[in-house]
C-alpha cells in the first residue's frame, strides 16, 4: 500500500513539474519577436495609481529572439540615448533579463544592477512585465502590444 502512495505521489509531481515546463515553454514561445510599449501603470497598495500612454514623444520597442533581448526607447526631449541588449528567460511565471550592454545612460544602471525580474502576464498578442518590490507588492508594469502582425 505505501508502495502505491509512493507511486502515486511520485507520478503526481512529475507531472506537475513536467506541465510547469511546458508553460514556461510556450510562454517563452509567445514572448518570440517584435513587441511596441502601449502604458506603464504605476502601484500603490497594489492598485493602479497613474497609467502613463504611450505615443510619439515616448516609444519603447523591444525583440525576443533565441533567448535574446534586444530594447531602445526613444525620448526626442531626453538628451540620452536608451537601448540594451542581453538574454531572457521565461520561468515560473516569470521573465529574466540579464543585460549584457547598452547606451552610456544605460551601462550605469547595468554597472549596478544586470539583472531584472518581472512577474509576467501574456497573452498572444499582449503581455505586461510588472515590478515587484521585496514584499511582494507590484510597483510599475509595462504593458507591451505585439507588433508585425
């Protein structure tokens, strides 16, 4: 009888870990390709406070490919120029960006800090990477349109 619960068990978390893979998988799948920033909403108490619109004095693109990551924002009143390059992964719910350069004003936010998480929410044609602070509570989200189809 322990034998079968073992089994049992056993197979149960198997199968759990084997479809949390699979929805890594195809939400790194659906991450593939061009995507254009549509809003930032900003947090309090975890509830939208500010939503910033994207328009023509501030756009963000940013291309998954083979676990690259490739950003530029463009800003005409900002004197900075703004673009990065790197890895991603999706995992757990979750996208990793490890940066591996980008623009001056940018390589001193990487000289601190490569590596950003963000809890994700996809959909085919949308996804929102969401900031999350060291309680848990959300912070800023991106909220990204796909592009070119």
């Amino acid at each position: 009888m322990k034998t079968k619960i073992f089994l049992i068990t056993m197979t149960s978390v198997v199968l759990m870990a084997f479809v949390d893979w699979q929805d890594s998988e195809n939400d790194t799948n659906k991450m593939e390709g061009p995507w254009q920033l549509r809003s930032i909403h900003l947090y309090e108490d975890n509830k939208i406070s500010d939503s910033i619109v994207s328009n023509d004095e501030y756009k963000q693109i940013k291309i998954y490919s083979n676990g690259k990551v490739m950003w530029t924002r463009y800003v005409p009143k900002d004197e900075d120029e703004w673009f990065g390059y790197g890895n991603y992964e999706v995992t757990n719910g979750q996208l990793i960006e490890t940066l591996e350069y980008g623009s001056a004003a940018m390589m001193k936010v990487i000289d601190t800090n490569r590596v950003f998480t963000f809890k994700l929410e996809i959909s085919d044609n949308t996804y929102s990477q969401i900031s999350v602070d060291a309680k848990g509570n959300y912070t800023q989200a991106e909220n990204y349109v796909r592009i070119g189809h």
